[in-house]
C-alpha cells in the first residue's frame, strides 16, 4: 500500500509555497502560506498543519482501453525538474452527480464534456494526478494535482477555462483553486 494514500497539508512551513488560493464555489478552507504532499501507509486520522486532506490513487472509474492505452502512451510523471509549479484543486460534486448511474455519469463527462479529449491536448505539457476522498468520508471528492514548466502556464489557464464551461462543472458544488510553487 505504499504511496497510495496521500495527506495534503496545508501550513505555514512546506515543500510548494502557495502563490494563490480562490475559492470556485462553495466554502472556502483556511488560508495557508505552504503546502506538503506527504506519502502515508495508512488510513489514519492524522491533524497536521493549519488543515490536512487526505486522498488515495484509485482505479479508473470511466476511462475505456483505447483512452487509456493513449494517455499511458504521453503522460509524464510528476516530479520533473523544470515543473516548478503546481495546481492543487480540491473538488466536490453535487448528491444530484453521484444519484446519477455510472453510464449517465460517463457520458456528461466524456460525451458531452469531452473531459479526456480536451485534457489530452495538454499532455504531455501538464503532469496530473487524481486522488479519491469520497469513500474515506472527507470533505472533498477529489484531489486534483497538476505539475508543468512556467512556460505551459497560459495553457494551463486554458484548459481549465474549458472544463469549466462543460456540463460536468454544473455538477461541481465545491472548489477551491490553489496555485503553487516549489521550494525544494
Ligand atoms: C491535464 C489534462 C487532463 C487529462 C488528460 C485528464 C483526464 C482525466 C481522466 C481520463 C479522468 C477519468 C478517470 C477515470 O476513469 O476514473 C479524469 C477525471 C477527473 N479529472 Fe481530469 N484530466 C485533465 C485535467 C483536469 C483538470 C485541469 C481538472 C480540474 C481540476 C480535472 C479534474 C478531474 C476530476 C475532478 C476528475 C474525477 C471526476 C469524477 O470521477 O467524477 N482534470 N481526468
């Protein structure tokens, strides 16, 4: 189980120093100057830092095998030495998404938001991670996590700009922006 449960920790001390912090929708979390994403080997309780978040790397829900070969195929991993910075986008969505069946919620997300295909665009540009809190009873859904260089930037604004305006955001109840640089 090692490096499969993550705590996100938000503090005055940590590795990415937040340059930013805006609340989407939904109630905010506290302010903090730094954030660590420490890799943990069990799903306990731990409170550290101004606030901590807790995720864990799940299977794939809605990605089928010919978008999964692809993806494989372009993506970095996380931790390149030019991605000096980050994004950190924890997220809810509505009880109205998860009333929805698994094909339902596939097809708002893929069919008509094309959330694969516009995120494919930016590979390998942005390295991302997905995080699953839902089940461990946290108050987000997910933890969203993106790396990239200076230079990928604006293409990164890009890209959120366009998920945003797609029908899966309507579902979206809770999300508070983070943007970050490394420190280490
Ligand atoms: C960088 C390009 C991106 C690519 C290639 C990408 C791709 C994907 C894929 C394939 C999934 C489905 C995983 C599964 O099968 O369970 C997914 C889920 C998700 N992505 Fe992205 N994504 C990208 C960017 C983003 C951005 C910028 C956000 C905004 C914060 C985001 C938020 C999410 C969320 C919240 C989920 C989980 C949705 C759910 O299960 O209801 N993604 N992404």
């Amino acid at each position: 189980m090692t490096n499969t449960i993550f705590d996100f920790v938000g503090d005055t001390v940590g590795d990415w120093k937040v340059s930013s912090m805006t609340t989407i929708k939904g109630n905010s979390l506290a302010s903090v100057s730094h954030l660590t994403k420490v890799p943990k080997e069990e799903l306990v309780q731990t409170e550290t830092g101004i606030w901590t978040l807790k995720g864990i790397v799940s299977h794939l829900r809605y990605t089928e095998k010919e978008d999964k070969e692809k993806l494989v195929a372009v993506q970095q991993d996380l931790g390149r030495a030019n991605s000096t910075l980050a994004a950190f986008i924890p997220i809810r969505k509505s009880e109205a998404w998860w009333n929805l069946a698994q094909d339902e919620r596939r097809k708002i997300m893929e069919n008509k938001s094309r959330h694969t295909q516009t995120g494919m665009k930016y590979l390998p540009a942005i390295a991302r991670k997905l995080f699953h809190s839902r089940d461990i009873g946290e108050p987000f859904d997910f933890l969203t996590w993106f790396e990239y260089a200076p230079a990928d930037a604006d293409a990164f604004e890009e890209l959120l700009d366009a998920l945003r305006k797609a029908e899966e955001w309507n579902y979206v109840e809770r999300e508070v922006d983070i943007r970050l640089v490394k420190t280490v």
